[in-house]
C-alpha cells in the first residue's frame, strides 16, 4: 500500500497463531478454537461466553 507521497506503508502487524488450521486452532483436539484472525466476526461470540 502508498499513500500520496508514494512511501511505503506498514500495515499493521496481525498476530496469526501458528497453529492456525483452516482458521481454526487446534482443530483436531478437544477444544477448538476459532482463530480470530481468519474469523474476527467470531471474536464477539465467543468473548460472551465469559460473561455467562
Ligand atoms: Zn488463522
């Protein structure tokens, strides 16, 4: 990406869990997780889950 003055821009860094599998963490254990990288839109759902 550039902006007007044609210099480079860094976007910014996205953490990506290594263990990401087709956007899912540990996929195959007991507990799969979404990744929130792939998935953001799954970030609130899951959050809830905390509050009861
Ligand atoms: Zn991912």
């Amino acid at each position: 990406m550039h902006d007007r003055t044609g210099d480079e821009i860094d976007e910014q860094p996205v953490e990506h869990d290594p263990r990401c599998e087709d956007g899912w963490i540990d996929r195959d254990g007991d507990t799969p997780q979404p990744c929130l990288t792939c998935k953001p839109h799954l970030r609130q759902k899951f959050e809830r889950r905390h509050h009861g």
